[in-house]
C-alpha cells in the first residue's frame, strides 16, 4: 500500500502563545510561513498597491533623494507635462495684469528702414496713442519694430519670445519679455491676452500666427476680435486666392472672408481695431 504524506494541520498552535494573522500554524516551519506572508504583503504607492515582485526595493522618497540615480528622466513625458504645466503658470502669472493689448505680427528679417517696419512701428504707436499694449514675438524684424513703436509711445511693450534652434534673443525695446519652450503656450498667451492682430508682411511663421487666429475665431473659440493685414500688395495674392479658391470650392463660407481687413494706411488699421475691440467690449 502506498504510504500517503499526511498534511500538515495548519490550525494555529495554541501553546505558541500567538492567535490571528500573525500565529504560525501547527506543522508548519516558521520561515516558510514567513515567506508566504511577506508575499502577500501590500505595498502601496500612492493609490496604486502592489504585491509579491512587484513590490520596489526602495521608497519613492529614497529614489528622489538618491544623486547617484539615472537623469533620462527629464527627457520623457511626464516630466515635460510638468514642464508645460510651468510654462501655462508663469505666462499667466506674468501676463494676468496686463490690461488690454494688441498683438503685432511679421518677419524678422524686415530690419530697420523697411517700409513694412517703419509702418510696424507706426502701427504700435498708433496703438499705444489709442490705449493698448503692444504684443510681439519678441525678436527682431516687425517685432522690434512693434516693441519699438510702443516704448516711443510710452505704452507697454511685450515680447513672447520662442526657443528656436538659432537663438534671436529677446530686442532690447521688450520691457516685459518671457521665453516659451512649446510653441502652443506661446500661441496660447498671443490669444488670450491681446483683443486684436496687425499682420505685417512675414515666412511662414506669420501665416501660421494669422491662420491659427483665424481658425480660433471662426470656430467661436475665442470671441470675434479685429485681425488686420497690413499691405495690399503683399497680402492680395493670399486674399485672392481665398476668395477665388476656398470660397469657390465651398470650403470656407462668405462670411469667413469678413474675418480680416486688409489695409496700406497705419491710421485705417488703428481705427478697425479700435472698432472692432469696441465692438466686442462694448466700449
């Protein structure tokens, strides 16, 4: 006859002196019975728990504290949510106060004694004359340009500036100037905190600025406010592809076309933002 193991009686013993979770039952070896227990230990990490070998050899307050860990760390997602998250908090910390404020847009490569900036800084003094501050990205070109005309002014003069693979530096007529890694955060504070764009001649930076507005506006994303491009000879190929193309084809609507004004006189872009502010204000 086969001999049968007999199972080991797991009641806890009572001699042991130890009742509940912690007695170790009779017939079972004390360190087997601490390793079954130690598996089933609970470790939790903030709302997450976890058992068995998914349990971490170190403390979330250890790994934090370590200098000798790995620094891939602020190179993925997470860490740059943060980093976003920093970037939203301290362009409307800085910005919340601002008042109102018109955004100027156009090429940095437009320098000093261009038409277009001559007319940029004509534009931004107009603007401060009328009330506004002035908004630009910050660096040279139609931003200075624009930065320029509002200190002349004696207005506020703002810069946005971006980081960009070679460095364009904030110009020196920024008086209150902030850096944005991400590009959408920049596009977020041009939107929130002017009520009006001037759009000079620009690369594919300005159309990227001018068509961002224009979609936000007529989507009713954000509420109708006055957008101007200043120059009819440079803007009137891009108007009249709109209206002979997209407008044909069906893709925009008539009325999408009454989204911006197109102008050659500093004083006629001035006004249609005054307007058009005024409009949304009730001013």
């Amino acid at each position: 006859m086969t001999e049968i193991e007999s199972t080991p009686d797991l009641t806890p013993d009572p001699a042991s002196g130890v009742t509940g979770a912690d007695a170790t039952p009779q017939g079972v070896d004390p360190a087997e019975q601490e390793e079954f227990r130690s598996g089933h230990e609970s470790y939790r990490k903030g709302p997450v728990t976890l058992r068995r070998s998914l349990v971490p050899t170190t403390t979330t307050d250890q790994r934090l504290l370590d200098q000798c860990g790995p620094a891939d760390w602020v190179h993925e997602d997470p860490w740059r949510v943060l980093r976003i998250q920093a970037e939203f908090v301290e362009g409307f910390g800085s910005l919340a106060e601002l008042g109102p404020a018109v955004a100027i847009f156009g090429s940095a490569r437009l320098k000093p004694h261009t038409p277009e900036f001559e007319q940029a800084r004509q534009v931004a003094h107009g603007l401060v004359e009328a009330g506004y501050g002035v908004i630009t990205g910050g660096g040279p070109g139609i931003m200075e340009a624009g930065n320029r005309g509002a200190v002349e002014g004696g207005g506020v003069s703002v810069g946005l500036g971006i980081e960009l693979p070679h460095e364009q530096g904030m110009n020196e007529y920024v008086d209150l100037g902030i850096n944005f890694r991400y590009f959408f955060v920049r596009k977020t504070m041009f939107l929130k905190y002017s009520q009006g764009f001037v759009v000079l001649p620009g690369g594919f930076g300005t159309l990227d600025e001018l068509f961002e507005a224009l979609t936000m506006v007529q989507t009713k994303k954000i509420t109708r406010f006055p957008i101007v491009l200043v120059g009819t000879a440079f803007w009137g190929g891009l108007v009249e592809w709109i209206t002979s193309t997209l407008l044909t084809a069906g893709t925009i609507s008539e009325h999408d076309v009454d989204l911006f004004h197109v102008t050659d006189s500093v004083e006629d872009a001035v006004a249609y933002i005054r307007k058009g502010i005024g409009e949304v204000t009730g001013a």
